[in-house]
C-alpha cells in the first residue's frame, strides 16, 4: 500500500498569510494526486486534483503543486473560511490512501 | 446537481450487520463507479470499497475484505454497503462519493461527497 504523509499535522496561522502544506507519497504516485478540505462535522470537500488542477468553484488563491513523491497545497492568502482540516489523497493504485490530515488554526 | 443521500447507519452490537444505502442524482449513476470512504471518531479518512458501474468488479480494504460487500442497484440510482461481523474499530461516519470520470485515474478520484452516516459498533 502507498503511505501518504502530511506536514506539518496542525497550524496556526492569521487571515491573509500564504500558507503550504506538504504530503509525500511511500512510492511515486504520478500527478495522481488530491487536496480535500473538510470542517467540523462536515463531508469533505474536493479543492485540487491531478495534483494542481483546481476543482470548479474553488477560489483562485487555492493552488497544487508537485509529481512523482512530493507535493504542496498552496493558500496565497488565508480567509476565516479556510480554517479547516486538509486532507491529501493519492489514487494511482487501490487500495486509495489519505494522509493523516493537517488542521489549520486560527493564531 | 450532485446530490448523495447515506442511510442506515445507528448503534450495533459487535458482531451484528448492517447495511448502509447511498442514495444518488443529479448525474448519470449507471455510468460511473462508486466508492464508499469512512472516518472514524476524530481521525482521518479510509477507503474502505469500490464498485465498478455494472457491478462487475469490487475492491475492498483489508480491514473490511471478507466482512464487508458493496453492491448496486442502478434501476433504483442506489449504492450499498452490507456490513458484517461489525467490529468496534468499524465504528466511523461512512460517506460515499463519487467519481470525476467514469474511467481511468479519474473514476479513483473524488469530486462529489454524501453528508454521511454514522455507525456505533457498541456492546
């Protein structure tokens, strides 16, 4: 099975900081790569997928980056309704594996 | 739009079975593989099953092969997940979600989620 490791795990970060985050797979995933956002309670939410195709509605200042082992989420400037849990997700090969997630807090 | 309704989730003893309904519209059902993921109590997310459009072929995780069976019914626009041998560690709000594409990379990779349904396994 592919590992998928996220850093950091938690955040604390103001409104308006660029913030990243970065997941790494056990083997080499392609660009088969994706970022969901999940908040309290809630279903999660589809942000990027392909590694850096954004999903339709998401806003602009959400970007991807990266191939092979090593990517980034990227937030150009952090919103109040971005403080959530970041989960990244490879689907090059079953079984489908996640990263333990990173949780952004408010500083 | 896209809509996924869970059902059937509640409070079973170890050992017992349930089975979980996904309700789905706003797309074409039979045209795309669908896939069951669980979360449990404050933690991460788990795949747990897919099933192929025709209900042909299905992959499971290793921690519910042998328990667990995903199924459908597309004259109905329905997914199922008959659970067995329930274990407290099954314990979770199970979501099912849907596909990008109906094939290649993009039928393992999510664009719509259901609100989920939560399942205690409790003595």
């Amino acid at each position: 099975d592919i590992q998928m490791t996220q850093s950091p795990s938690s955040l604390s970060a103001s409104v308006g900081d660029r913030v990243t985050f970065t997941c790494r797979a056990s083997q080499g995933v392609n660009n088969y790569l994706a970022w969901f956002q999940q908040k309290p309670g809630k279903a999660p939410k589809s942000l990027i997928y392909a590694a850096s195709s954004l999903q339709s509605g998401v806003p602009s200042r959400f970007s991807g980056s990266g191939s092979g082992t090593d990517f980034t989420l990227n937030i150009s400037s952090l919103q109040p309704e971005d403080f959530a849990t970041y989960y990244c997700q490879q689907y090059n090969s079953y079984p489908l594996t996640f990263g333990g997630g990173t949780k952004v807090e408010i500083k | 739009q896209v809509q996924l309704v869970e059902s059937g989730g509640g409070v079973v003893q170890p050992g017992r079975s349930l089975r979980l309904s996904c309700a789905a519209s706003g797309f074409t059902f039979s045209s795309y593989g669908m896939h069951w993921v669980r979360q449990a109590p404050g933690k991460g997310l788990e795949w747990v099953a897919v099933i192929s459009y025709d209900g042909n072929n299905k992959y499971y995780a290793d921690s519910v092969k042998g328990r667990f069976t995903i199924s459908r019914d597309n004259s109905k626009n329905t997914l199922f997940l008959q659970m067995t041998s329930l274990r407290t560690d099954d314990t979770a709000v199970y979501y099912c979600a849907k596909p990008r594409r109906v094939a290649a990379a993009g039928s393992r990779s999510f664009d719509y989620w259901g609100q989920g349904t939560l399942v205690t396994v409790s003595s």
